[in-house]
C-alpha cells in the first residue's frame, strides 16, 4: 500500500501535502461519523493543528519506534494511549479521531501530548 515506504510523524504542511499528493487523504471526525461528510472540512481542521505546532504519528511509526499501547479504560480517561519512556521520562500520544486513508487501508494517527 505505501510502496516499502515508513510514514512518519506528520508535524508540517509540507510532509502532509507530500502524503496528499501519493494519494493519502485524511479521515477526521465529520467523515467518520458521517461518510457523507465534506471531507475538505476534516483536511482543513487537521491543517489548523499543524500550523499550531501539533505532531500526528501513525500507528505503523509508533509500534516500529518501540512504542506500547494501552487500552481505553478510566485511567487513559477511555482512550488508547501510546507511550515510551524517553530518557526516564514518558513520550505520550493519543490516539487522534482522524486517519489516513488509502486505497481503502486506514492508518489510525495519534496526537502527541
């Protein structure tokens, strides 16, 4: 699906418009809730966290880099939290409510904290 190639943390415009033109598109809330959604909205509300400094990192990324992943439940306030420890201190990600999406293969992103 991605040719050999590791996708990794999308953290600019730049690396999100290369991923778009390969033929990416991302999947956010409005899309998934509802698949007759304007997906445009999703890409420019994904854009806005960008341009704020946020980083997404796909799972594929995450499980390579050694990452572990913990279950909804009350602790992680229901969401699946990814997590290493970086020199004695925890990088944390949640998982995010957009994806990318290609040819039909969803990749779930998580949301650095």
């Amino acid at each position: 699906m991605n040719d050999g190639k590791t996708l990794g943390p999308i953290k600019s415009l730049d690396y999100l418009e290369e991923l778009l033109n390969e033929g990416y598109d991302i999947r956010g809330p409005r899309t998934s809730k509802d698949p007759g959604a304007d997906p445009k909205r999703d890409l420019v509300s994904f854009k806005a966290f960008l341009k704020r400094g946020k980083e997404f990192a796909p799972q594929d990324w995450l499980s390579g880099m050694g990452y572990q992943f913990v279950g909804p439940n009350t602790f992680t306030n229901h969401r699946i939290i990814a997590y290493k420890i970086i020199d004695d201190f925890p990088d944390e990600r949640f998982k995010s409510s957009y994806s990318l999406v290609k040819e039909g293969v969803e990749i779930p992103l998580f949301l650095k904290v």
